[in-house]
C-alpha cells in the first residue's frame, strides 16, 4: 500500500499536466507562498484605517472614508506682507474669509443672548483667537481650484495654499502681543507662517528635526515674509529632536504648538511615495504614539506656568489623539508635578460649524473631519493651559 | 387561413389606391396558392414575405401618388393621415414620397396597427428614408438573431431607430457581444430586446463597460442581462460603483469570487432612482452624491489627458501609475484582452 502510494506520488509530481485527471485524494500543491502578496503602502493604508475607524467613527465612516479617497478642499491663506490684485480676483470667484465669518456669526449668536438676557452684563467669548489672521475658501459644495499665487514687485506670494482645517491650531493657540512661541515640528511650514500672519509674535521659534524638511521652511518663509521680519531676534530656525527640549529650555515660552507627525491619514492614502505605511516602516508607525507623547511632555515643560500648549494631529486615531494627550498630561503630573487643565474648544467648534464638520461627542479636543462637500481636515486639536 | 385574411386586407386597401384605368380581374378568391395563373392578383396571394417586392413591382408599374386619399385607405386616422402627409412633403428629396407607401407597408406588414406606425414616424422621422428593400432585409436579420414575434414587434415600436441602422453594424455589435463578451445567443436576443439602443454604441464604449462591471464589480454575464445593465450609460454606472466602492460598501472580488462584505446585487444599485440609491443604497446625503459627481467628472477628464499624452510618449515613460497588470486566472476566464484595475479603490 506504502509502495502504491509512493510510485503515484512520484507519477503524479512528474505529471503535473494531469492534474485534472488525477483524482483530488491524490492531487499534491508543489508551491507554497513563502510571502503575502505584495500590496501598495496606499491599500496597506485603507485595510487598516477601515478596521480601525469602522469601530471607532461608526456610521460616520463611510462618508469620511469617500472624502478622504476624493480630491481635498484647499484654502488661501492671505500674506499680510503682501499686496497684490489676486486677492480681488479671488472674492470675485465667490471665496469667502471663514475667520470673519464665523467671527461674524458669534457676534450675533451673543447679541441675540444680550437681547435675552434681563441683566445687563454681557456674556464675553469664553475663547479668544489670534488676530489678523485671513484664509479665503470656496463656498461649500464648490470644487474649484485656486490658482498658484504669484509673485508681487516684491518678490512675495499673495497667499499661501493649504488645507484650511490647518489652520484651526493656530486660530486656538491664541497668540496675543509680544508673546514668545515655540513651533515644535513646524516643517513644512504652513502654520509657521500662520503663526507669523498675526503679527503679534514676538520671537518665533520653529523647530524640526528633519534638515531637509527645515530648509524647507525656511524656504516658504522666505517667499512669504520681507527679510526686515525675518532677522534672528524675532525668527530662529533650528533641526535638534523636539523630544529633548525639556533639557535644552524649559519655562521660556508664552505659547507652543505641538504638531506632531502622525499617520497622516489623508495622504497615507492616497500617496504611495514616503508612505508610513509601507513594510520598512512598520516600527516608525508603531512607536509613533510615544514618540507623540513625548514631543507633547517637551512642549509643555518648554511653556512658562499659565502658559498654552496645543496639541495637533492629522489623523482621526484616537490612538493618537486623546490618548496620547492624556498620557502626557499624566506624565507632566507624575514626573514633573506639573498641573495642567484642559481647556475646551467648543466654542471655537460651534464658530466654525458652517465651514467644517466637526465629530460629535469627543470627550477631549475637537476633530474636524472631511466630508464631501467640506474636504477639509482631518484634523485634531486639543488646548492645554500650565497651571503650575 | 389566417394568413390568406390579412393578405386579403393588404390587397383590398393596396388595390384601393390604383387608378381607376386598370382592370383587375377579380378571380382572387378562387384561386388556390399553388397552381396560379402568372396574373397580378394571383401573385399577390403568394406567402407574406413574397407580398413586398410584389407590391413594389406593383406600385412601380402604377407609379402610386402619397395622397391623402391613399394615408387613409391604409387605416390611418385624418388626423394621423394629415400629419404623415406634411412630415413627408417637408422632406427633402423627392424620393420620400415615392418610397413612404413601401415603407409603410412594411410596417404594417409586420403587424404593427396604424396608431403604432403613426407614432413610430412621429419618434424616428429618418424612418421615411429607408428603403423598403432594406427595412425587410433588416426585420428579417433582428428575427434570425431571435427577436421572435410579439418581441420584435415591441421593440421595433419601442426603439424605432433600430431599423435605420445598417445591417453590418448591428452584425458587428451582436458579434462582439456573442465572442469577445461571451454572451450566449439567447442572452444577446434579450439584450436586444431590452436595450436596443446598444446597436447605436460605439464599440470600445461598450467594451469599457462590460469590462468594467465583469472585472471591477465582478458581475457575471446573467445578471447584467436581468438588470439591463445596457440601458444606462458608462458614466452613470461608473459613478455610482465608484461611490459605493469609495464609501466601502462594495468590494471588488478577489481572484476565488470572494467579498468581505455582500455587495449591492447590481439591479438594486441601477434600476432605482437618484434618490433611493443615494439614501438606500450608499446612505448617505443627496448633497455628498451630487458633489461627488462633480469631483469625478473632473477626475475622468484628467485621466484621459493623460492618458492621450502618455500615449503619445516612448516606452521609457514608466509613470503609468493607473493601471495595474490582472491575475491569470481572470484571463482563463474571459475571451481575450483583460481589463486593467485601477491603483486609488
């Protein structure tokens, strides 16, 4: 019996050809995959964010998910610095400002409360955001593209193109005059120069730990800002690891924005070049959570006490949101004894609720999230303030 | 006995319309169909296929007038009479109104009733220009291919365009259908049946479309025959997959035909309306929908830029980052060329 079966064995793996005539008691699979098929960064990318955020977003994920694979929603942002007649072609396209707009929309949601109110004390916005900052976008529903700005007689762009959820942390961070504030991971550059935009900032300091990503920037703010506000008393540009800045200087700034790098979520899927989800990065993307907590713990031992830090991502994973906020804020308390209160931006939500779609019921922060006809974000802030 | 009625019918009102000077020797109800004297009524007798070029000859020889005396002896309505008459005289070319009577006798011959061939010209007036040689050549080729009667008949005055296109054409399309799609003959009958705007289509939008919902929806060639998937345009069906794909409620099936999910059976994501496929079937909101064709409108267009410059490029542009080559198994499947998936799902 042994014998048969072997002698068949041997018949058959030679005759490979028969297999449709052999019988599927004796069939025999020769090749086994010694790997899993090889699939794009990009499809890695969507297998995971739809295991994870079907859970976690529920029915809201299907409508975030079409967004994300659609083209983005850009916004303006103006250069102060700048005068050029695109601004004027811009509103004739039918952009609007969304900072004045929702400005606009607080004044008369506070003065319908005024009327309201028997008592004659006004209720004062709870938040306060940076000033003079201006970012124009297309109505909602409209999918036209904005041009690239060119230069003035000066040689500076007229205004600077970038997801407008971007530039909510900076809005929140609340820079007022003369205050010192530290950019952690500011490549490439986008809300450095919001930041700058408020003319309000004292001393800047921007800071990646990429030289060439830190070049940059220097770049974008070399196009965008006169050199007279650039000099090294108000600008300094410096590539150290954001994760030990607790040594090199703590207690020196007024305001720090902490823009970790994440997931990335939108560009994860649909750029395969420098992707963190293709197979040489599986450790970079699994360590990212601590190395988001630590760059969060550096930035709040940087801040003076009272003080704000704002934490922000472009990832819808709770993962890297919430989680890594409040094991910071657990971390500061233990190791350091540092108190921290968080302070909510549901103002800031309700503001901007025509422009952006906001997630409902995040117990800390604020989300924006992209849905078709907003394509904005995704974007995460939450707001901390140094007690102690 | 039947037969013999209608032929009966026919003759009555064709005869109608000769002038007064010809005799006809009335001996056409004695006769029998087999042994006839070569007369003209005898021959009219003959078997309903042999009745048009008879009657051709026949007109011919009589040099018939469209009148409206001669509309009406056919069985139309004044009114109905009136309007042919005024849509032929405006005509251009005086062979319309020496060919309408053939033509509608055609018609009529085919069973159809003067209410329903009145419409039919209203719908196609290209109609009037076809000739009655070619019309009975192109039933007669729509009846090989398994349009029967009563099918045929439903079609013809559905769709009457179908009888203006040549018969190569529509050859060519049932041929593509029947060896590069793979359809069985009584499938290609059907969608002839259902969707006879397809003889009109051009053949590498059809291709595209069938490969389209065979590889990227992974539909077989059933269900696309139920769900009439020929009736709606690339573009529609496009749009909608793509919404549901991108929503992640349809998954293409992998090389064994397997989902993660049950996919939206074809007719249910088709043969609704706008609003009931995006409230029922993607659930989402109408705004999110209408925004999404925009934005996909705008990407197809840009993908055929880029494709009509990468064309004109060498080999060495390697960028083609659309396309990805198929499995072997899809090709043991499907005739000849596979389709190719696309990178972004």
């Amino acid at each position: 019996m042994g014998l048969f079966l072997d002698t068949s064995r041997v018949i058959l793996s030679r005759v490979k050809d028969l297999r449709a005539l052999t019988s599927k008691r004796h069939r025999v699979k020769g090749k086994w995959a010694a790997t899993h098929p090889k699939q794009p960064p990009t499809r890695m990318a969507l297998q995971h964010f739809d295991a994870t955020y079907s859970a976690q977003l529920g029915a809201l994920w299907p409508s975030i998910r079409v967004a994300l694979l659609s083209e983005r929603k850009y916004g303006a942002l103006l250069n102060h610095f700048s005068h050029n007649l695109d601004v004027e072609e811009l509103q004739a396209q039918g952009c609007k400002d969304f900072i004045s707009n929702g400005e606009g929309k607080l004044h008369t949601a506070s003065k319908r409360k005024l009327h309201d109110n028997l008592l004659l004390r006004s209720a004062p916005s709870p938040l306060r955001l940076s000033p003079n900052i201006r970012c124009l976008v297309f109505p909602r529903g409209d999918i036209t593209r904005f041009r690239p700005a060119r230069p003035d007689k000066f040689g500076l762009l007229s205004y600077y193109l970038l997801d407008a959820a971007s530039i909510l942390p900076c809005l929140a961070l609340d820079v007022q005059e003369s205050h010192t504030v530290l950019d952690l991971c500011a490549a490439p550059g986008g809300k450095a120069l919001v930041l700058l935009q408020t003319q309000s900032v004292r001393f800047l300091c921007a800071n990646d730990l990429s030289v060439s990503r830190t070049s940059r920037l220097k770049r974008v703010l070399q196009s965008y800002v006169p050199k007279a506000l650039l000099t090294d008393d108000k600008l300094r540009i410096t590539s150290f690891d954001g994760t030990i800045w607790g040594e090199i200087e703590r207690n020196a700034f007024d305001r720090v924005l902490v823009d970790v790098p994440c997931t990335t979520d939108r560009h994860s899927l649909m750029e395969d070049d420098n992707n963190i989800f293709s197979r040489s990065r599986v450790g970079e993307r699994r360590s990212l959570p601590q190395l988001q907590a630590e760059l969060l713990l550096a930035g709040i031992l940087a801040t003076c006490p009272g003080g704000d830090v704002l934490y922000s991502t472009c990832t819808l994973s709770a993962n890297q949101n919430q989680a890594v906020v409040q094991q910071a804020v657990q971390l500061a308390e233990e190791q350091h004894g540092i108190q921290l209160q968080v302070i909510s931006l549901c103002p800031l939500a309700q503001m901007f609720s025509n422009t952006f779609h906001f997630a409902p019921n995040l117990h800390l922060g604020e989300m924006v999230i992209p849905h078709l006809a907003a394509n904005f974000g995704p974007i995460y802030l939450c707001k901390l303030r140094r007690l102690t | 006995m039947g037969t013999r009625v209608v032929v009966l019918q026919v003759l009555r009102q064709k005869l109608n319309y000769v002038p007064n000077s010809t005799s006809i020797p009335v001996q056409f109800k004695t006769c029998k169909a087999s042994n006839l004297p070569s007369s003209l009524s005898c021959r009219l007798l003959c078997s309903v296929s042999n009745l048009t070029p008879s009657l051709l000859q026949h007109n011919k020889r009589n040099s018939a007038e469209l009148s409206l005396r001669s509309l009406l002896d056919m069985g139309f309505t004044e009114y109905q009479a009136e309007q042919l008459y005024d849509s032929v005289s405006r005509m251009k070319g005086g062979n319309a109104a020496k060919h309408v009577l053939s033509t509608l006798s055609v018609l009529f011959v085919l069973g159809l009733n003067p209410t329903t061939v009145h419409k039919l010209l209203d719908k196609c007036p290209e109609l009037y220009t076809v000739k009655d040689v070619q019309l009975q050549q192109r039933i007669t080729q729509l009846r090989h291919l398994g349009l029967v009667e009563g099918s045929l008949q439903r079609t013809v005055s559905h769709y009457p365009k179908i009888l203006t296109v040549p018969m190569k054409s529509v050859k060519s399309v049932v041929q593509f259908l029947r060896e590069k799609c793979l359809f069985t003959t009584q499938q290609v009958a059907e969608i002839l049946r259902d969707s006879p705007a397809v003889v009109l289509e051009d053949l590498d939008q059809l291709e595209y479309k069938f490969q389209y919902v065979y590889f990227r929806m992974g539909v077989k060639q059933a269900e696309m025959v139920k769900c009439r998937l020929f009736r709606f345009s690339l573009d529609n069906v496009r749009c909608r997959h793509t919404f549901l794909e991108r929503r992640g409620l349809y998954q293409t099936p992998d090389k064994k035909g397997q989902t993660t999910i049950i996919n939206p059976k074809l007719d249910g994501i088709l043969n609704v309306d706008e609003g009931t496929f995006t409230a029922d079937v993607a659930q989402a909101s109408p705004e999110e929908y209408d925004v999404f064709q925009k934005l996909l409108a705008r990407e197809w267009k840009e993908e055929e830029f880029e494709h009509g410059s990468i064309e004109s490029y060498s080999e060495d542009d390697e960028k083609e980052e659309e396309e990805e080559e198929d499995n072997e198994e899809e090709e043991e499947t499907r005739g000849k060329s596979g389709y190719n998936k696309k990178k972004k799902k």
